[in-house]
C-alpha cells in the first residue's frame, strides 16, 4: 500500500507544494519581514498535503471524500493568499506564476479525484 500511495501524483504534488510554501514562508519572513499573510499561506498551503496524506487512510468513501474537499478548500484559500501577495508586490511576477500554476494543478487533481470517487459511488 505505501508504495502506492507515494506514487501517486497528488501524494507528490502536495508534498512538492508544502516544501514550496514552505521556503515562500522563509523568504517572507526573512526577505520581507512579513509575518501575518505569511502564517496565513503557510498554513492553507502546507494543509492540503497533511489532509491529502490523511485522506489515504479514510475510513470510508464518505471520510476520503470530506478530507479531499477540505483539501480543497485549503488549496482555493492558497490561491487567494497567492494572489493578495503578488497584487501587494511581496513574492515577484515569476514566483506568483510558478506557485499559482503548482495550487492550479492541485486544485484540478483534487476536483476530478473527488469526482471520481462520487462517480463510482453512483454506479
């Protein structure tokens, strides 16, 4: 089982994000000495692969689904703070782009497994 779950590709991209925020989170604090928009990415960015990660363990359809959107949620809550930094020129042109394109393919990975997973409980 670990080994496919490490395989998976939300696995990897939310754990891929969280060190990004993490480092994004570093470079505020350091760079900027920005302290309140910062705590806030860092915790919705780094949130969705913790409930990615609890997700592999729900305990039903129901759970699995609920952790996958919460995570989603973080991940539009990302999107947000993302944008409130570049709109107020803490993170650069080049930094926004890169990080908005990593939270907009979590988010599209997230949207269709949540689908995929109601789809078959339909059938």
């Amino acid at each position: 089982m670990k080994a496919k779950r490490e395989s998976s590709i939300l696995h990897i991209k939310s754990y891929n994000f969280a060190i990004r925020i993490v480092n994004l989170s570093t470079f505020l604090q350091t760079q900027k000495k920005e302290f309140v928009l910062n705590k806030q990415i860092l915790r919705s960015g780094t949130a969705i692969g913790a409930l990615v990660r609890e997700s592999e363990f729900a305990q039903s359809n129901a759970d699995f689904i609920n952790k996958l959107s919460i995570a989603l949620k973080e991940a539009n809550e990302t999107d947000f703070w993302l944008n409130l930094l570049k709109d107020t020129s803490f993170i650069e042109e080049n930094s926004y782009n890169s990080l908005a394109k990593d939270c907009s393919e979590l988010i599209a990975i997230l949207v269709a497994s949540i689908n995929t997973v109601k789809n078959n409980l339909k059938q």
